[in-house]
C-alpha cells in the first residue's frame, strides 16, 4: 500500500507543498496574491459564503453529478468494472465549473468587478464567462491563437456569453502563453480584476484554493461508490493536465485503501518528445509562480507541449501532484492521442456518451487497468467533461469534411 | 568590491552634481542579434549608462511586456542560451571591466544550470549582480547564498504594493541597490502616476541604506527627469529594446544610444541637478 502523506498541514502558509508549490512571482504580484489568500482564508469557512457556494452547486450547476456504471463498456473489455463520475453533466459540460463559481463569488466578496481567465481547451474560459454572465461581472479570456483555431465553437460559447476572447499571439500561442498573458492584465489591473486560475497550479493560494473547490468531486463520488457499490473502489483514475480534475477526485480518497492514478497526455509518444506529460517525463523547475515537475529543455527554457487534446497541453503540473507522485500516494501514466482517441470512439459507441479528448485519457489508461485487474475489481474515472467541443478535432483526425 | 557598489558609491561621494543619478540600461542579450550585444553595450556605455542590465532570455517572461517578450523570442531563436549570455558578457569585459553589469532573468533556466554553478559562471564572466524576476526573498534563500559565496549583489525588486515591512526585508536580504517598479504592470507600460512614484522611493529611501532605482515605464528623456527625482538610478529597459527593433538595423543602434544621450543630458541639466537632492 502507497504511504499517506499528511496532506491535513498541506500546503504550509507559503503554500508549499514538501519542495513543491510556493509563491515564485515577481514583487508586483507579491500583494495581489495576500490580498487574494486574505480573502480567501476569510470566506473558505463563512457560512454564508458556504452556503451560497452549495446552493449555486446545486441549483445552477447540477451537482451532485451521478457515477454510473459503464457496464456494456466494461463487459466488452471484458475485465473490471468501469464507473463513471459524470462531471460531464454538469452546465457547461466539465468540471471547471466547480472551481469558477467558487471564485466568481470570491471576487464579489472582494469587490472585483471585472474577471479574466486564461484558457486552453476553453472549458474553463466557457466556464469563466458563463459564471461572469451569472453574476454581472466583466469577463476577458485570455486564449492562445492555436488554441482557438482548435476549439473554435468554444471560443464562439465565450463571446455570446458576453466575454470578451483576447488571442494570444506570443511563444507557443497555446495555453501557458495564455497563463502569462493572463497575469500581465492581472497585475495591470488588480484593483478591480480578478483573476480565475483554471487549475491548481500557479502560485499560492490558486493550488489549494482550486483543490477545495474541485474536492466536492471526491466527496461526492466516495459516498456515491458506497451507497451504489457497496464498497469503495479500488483505483480512482483522472486525467492530468494542470491536474485540477484530478485533484478533486483523488482528495476524496486520500486517506483510504484506494489507488490513485493520474493520467497524462502522451501526445505522439514520450519517446517521440512530443507530448506534455510533465510528471512522466518532466523535471523539477519553477514555472508561473510554483515549483513542480515541467518540461523544459538543457537551458531551462519551457517547452512546447503536444496534445491532441487542448486541455491537457500545458508543459507543467500542479504542484501537490509533484508532492504526491514523490510521496508515492499516487500514481502517474501517460496515453498517447491515438489510444485517446480509441477510447473516445468507444465509450461513444457503446455507452451513448461522448467523452472530452482529455477525459478519453484517463478512460484509455482505465480500459489497460480492467483487463489487466479482471473481473470482480472495480475501477472508478473521472469523466471530467463532455466531448461536444471536441466533435470538429474528432471529425478531423478521422478525414471527414464537416 | 563589487563593481555596483563602488559605482554608486562614487557617485554619492560626488554628491549633489551632474552625472549623479546613475543610468541603468537594459537590453536582452541576443536581440536584435547575438553577434550585436556585445556592441551595443558598448555603445550605452558611450552613451552615458552608468550601469548595464543584460536580459538572459526566458521563454516565458511573464513580468515583462510585449517589447521584451518578443526579444526573448528572438534571442532565443537565435539560439541564445545562459553559457551564450557569459560568453557575451566576457567579450564585454575585454573592452570594459569598470562598468558594472547585472544580469536580469527567470529562476528556472538558473536552477537548471545549478544556482551554484550559475553564480560561478555569471562570476567567472564579470557580473556584478543578479536579478530574478520571479524569486521573491522568501523563497531565494538557495540562490541568495550562492550569489553572497561569489560576491555577486542580488537586486530585488519593490513595487507599488510592497507594504513598509516587506520593504525592510528585501533591504535586509538585497544588496547593490534596490529596484522600484514605478508602476503596477509590466515593463514597457505606460500607466505611471510620476507624484506618487517620487514620494514612495524618497519614503523607501528613508527605510534603507541602498540606492533606490526606479524603472517599468520610463519612456523618454522627460520622463526619465521627472521619476529621477526621488531616485539614485533610473532603468530604462523596453524603451531601448524597442529602439533596438528587430531587424538588426546599425541605426537603431544608433537611435537607441541617442536615447542614452537624451536622457543623460535630461538629468544633468542644471535646472534639474540643481534641484535634485539625490545621492
């Protein structure tokens, strides 16, 4: 059994995490970010804030979202068990909404205004202008230009939400081009901005405060697991991009016998060097604001990343994933695109549900487990979101003309 | 002795005169050209900087505006590396070995070398100083004391929302002189209040012992005079690297000098060294 790391005292009030996390920012961010972690040690525990935390959860994200039992998929694999928990059901059609209410009724606390967000897939940016639309907040998304040639419709969502999508014209153009863009308007403009990390990395208080936010995930399917199950599964498994999928769901099993897997995007292959599977191939660095395990090369500079799927495209990593692969409470994998996308095919066709490219990771890695657990194990994954945005990628690889 | 330091301490020993407020000039090393940094330093130099910043290239240098963001990348599609940085630097100092050079950068190419093997090398070249953007005192204990074991000063940054505490504690830990962001933003913008910027570094001044520098934002000669006057330094980054543009152009090498000039004699004016109390 992987040892339990004593997550309670983590991360310290530096927001580190072992060697991992911290507050690596230039001076100008150093009071943004206490103000930030001021407001948020202040609401985390309000009962008011909560309250209407749970009641937006509820009534205008869906929560709880079910776990279902992909039974004519797992009967096909012909292993274990596959449950699902179908963060793809939830308004706007991921798990990002989770973390993006719970900010957006932060900044209200603060007094902020205006909001911006970086984004890759666009799960988060939808997710960022949907609860800015909500709440009668300036949204700006900050977008790499590759990224919205990609994910077109999701970028079209954002304007008719009323955000405004800013494209990203330097480096890579992808998602971490976006995060520096993102944080110059931020830093710019912080007396009345917000600005919605869309996952636990960068610097802290974002690495726990967006972990609290997605834990709901865990929470929800542990009890789910035993009321349906009558057990607690024996691995949990979720994609890893930035890792805040993940983080939820794992947090909810931290302290129990349950294997944790996170999966990262292997691209065309690790061996190829063309993929972002920063815990699987990465090395130690300090990149927007936290140490944690990236992909750079010889001279330090962070690299370009390869990913089928948008949102697992991003050259770093949460840092309490860094924490946890070292502590070894958890476990980390890489899928290529093309077994990504095989699995994306196949949950299609036999469950009647379209998972997100970046979900397909973690249903790939799940589908190698069942066979090789066999029948009477029971294996719980993240659907961490829908594959709808995806649909024009698919359509693509697959050499069909829309 | 460190070379910023008797700089700067030559400069408060001449007092209250012309020349006294001291000219940082920044450029990234490797833009417009690799082949082209080690001359235009020379030409700052010529020009009136008292002290040069060299930018080692990062691929992500999320302090920095577009100007400087968009040198990186052509430096780094030049191929520049750190090793490329201290090569320079070395032929640098074939020609100068009295004017003091800081080298500006990221933490991670640095912790990627070693922060101690980085401070050997950036030793070894003739820096004087280091400073990194993204490594505030809390977390550079490491690199500090690698700095400190060569003799290197650390420069750190403060900016409008450092409270008086945190001043105190980056005066504690910085050496050389300490660098006031004039503005809440990054380098190059354009959102300064020149009032504000004065009172704070002459408030900052107070609480500490080192020169006070002040830099983000400064644009022109004009602009350059009304921040100096709460200032020991003033840093002009973006505005040179946009002279410099990007086609490797010798005249605006020349522009880019002429900017130096400008802003030299700015300062040095009698009206305006008349009525500075720097230094």
């Amino acid at each position: 059994m992987a040892k339990r790391p004593d997550t309670a005292s983590l991360p310290d009030a530096r927001g580190h995490f072992g060697p991992w996390g911290g507050t690596f920012v230039a001076e100008t961010l150093v009071g943004p970010l206490e103000e930030l972690r001021d407001a948020w040690e202040r609401y985390r525990m309000d009962p008011e804030f909560v309250q209407e935390l749970e009641s937006d959860l509820k009534h205008f994200v869906g929560r709880p979202s079910p776990v279902y039992f992909a039974q004519r998929w797992s009967r096909k694999i012909g292993g274990a068990d596959i449950w699902l928990k179908r963060e793809d059901l939830n308004h706007t059609g991921a798990h990002k909404i989770n973390n993006t209410v719970g900010q957006a009724l932060l900044a209200r606390r603060m007094g902020k205004g205006r909001v911006i967000a970086e984004t890759g897939a666009g799960q988060h940016g939808v997710a960022s202008a949907t609860v800015a639309a909500r709440f009668g907040l300036d949204c700006v998304v900050y977008m790499g230009r590759v990224d919205m040639v990609r994910q077109a419709i999701n970028v079209y969502r954002m304007r008719l939400l009323g955000a405004e999508v800013i494209p990203v014209e330097s480096g890579s153009k992808t998602l971490k081009d976006a995060l520096n863009e993102a944080l110059r308007d931020w830093v710019s403009n912080v007396h009345d901005t917000f600005y919605i990390i869309g996952t636990v990395a960068g610097p802290h208080p974002y690495p726990v405060m967006v972990r609290e936010f997605q834990a709901v995930i865990g929470r929800e399917a542990r009890a789910q697991m035993i009321e349906q199950t009558g057990r607690l599964p024996d691995v949990a498994v979720a994609c890893v991009g930035g890792g805040s999928n993940a983080i939820g769901l794992f947090h909810g099993f931290l302290d129990d016998d349950v294997k944790l897997v996170g999966v990262e995007a292997a691209g065309a292959g690790l061996e190829t060097g063309e993929h972002a599977a920063s815990l699987c191939a990465g090395q130690p660095g300090v990149l927007h604001g936290s140490r944690s395990y990236l992909l750079s090369d010889a001279d330090g500079q962070i690299s370009e990343t390869h990913s089928v799927s948008a949102g697992l495209d991003y050259p770093g990593v949460g840092p309490e994933h860094a924490w946890l692969k070292d502590s070894g409470r958890a476990e980390y994998v890489a899928v290529t695109d093309d077994d990504a996308l095989a699995a994306f095919h196949e949950l299609t066709v036999t469950e009647g549900i379209m998972p997100a490219l970046e979900s397909s990771h973690a249903l790939a890695y799940a589908r190698t487990l069942a066979r090789d657990m066999g029948p009477g194990a029971v294996i719980l994954v993240n659907l961490s979101g829908r594959g709808d945005k995806d649909v024009q990628t698919v359509a693509d690889i697959d050499g069909v003309a829309l | 002795m460190n070379r910023i330091v008797t700089r700067l301490d030559a400069l408060r020993a001449a007092g209250k005169k012309a020349g006294t407020t001291a000219i940082v000039a920044y450029v990234t090393a490797g833009h417009p050209h690799p082949d082209m940094t080690v001359g235009i330093m020379h030409e700052l130099v010529a020009a009136g900087a008292d002290l040069l910043e060299l930018g080692v290239p990062f691929s992500d240098p999320m302090a920095d505006g577009p100007v400087i963001q968009r040198a990186c990348e052509t430096a780094l599609g030049h191929g520049v590396s750190s090793g490329t940085v201290f090569k320079m630097l070395r032929r640098f100092r074939e020609r100068d070995v009295t004017t003091p050079v800081i080298l500006m950068g990221y933490l991670n190419p640095i912790e990627t070398m070693g922060t101690g093997a980085f401070a050997a090398r950036a030793a070894e070249a003739g820096a004087d100083g280091v400073l990194v953007v993204d490594c505030p005192p809390e977390e550079s204990g490491e690199l500090n004391a690698a700095l400190k074991a060569k003799e290197l000063c650390q420069i750190y940054l403060l900016s409008p929302t450092t409270t008086d505490d945190r001043v105190r504690l980056i005066a504690g830990q910085g050496s050389g002189f300490l660098y006031y962001v004039a503005l809440t933003g990054v380098t190059g913008a354009d959102s300064l209040i020149p009032d504000t910027v004065v009172a704070r570094v002459q408030q900052i001044r107070g609480m500490t012992d080192l020169p006070v520098g002040v830099g983000f934002g400064i644009k022109d000669a004009e602009s350059a005079v009304v921040l100096a006057a709460g200032a020991d330094l003033i840093i002009v980054g973006s505005a040179l690297v946009a002279r410099l543009g990007e086609r490797g152009d010798p005249e605006a090498v020349k522009a880019a000098a002429a900017l130096v000039s400008e802003i030299r004699a700015g300062l040095d004016a009698p009206s305006v060294a008349g009525e500075r109390g720097v230094l």
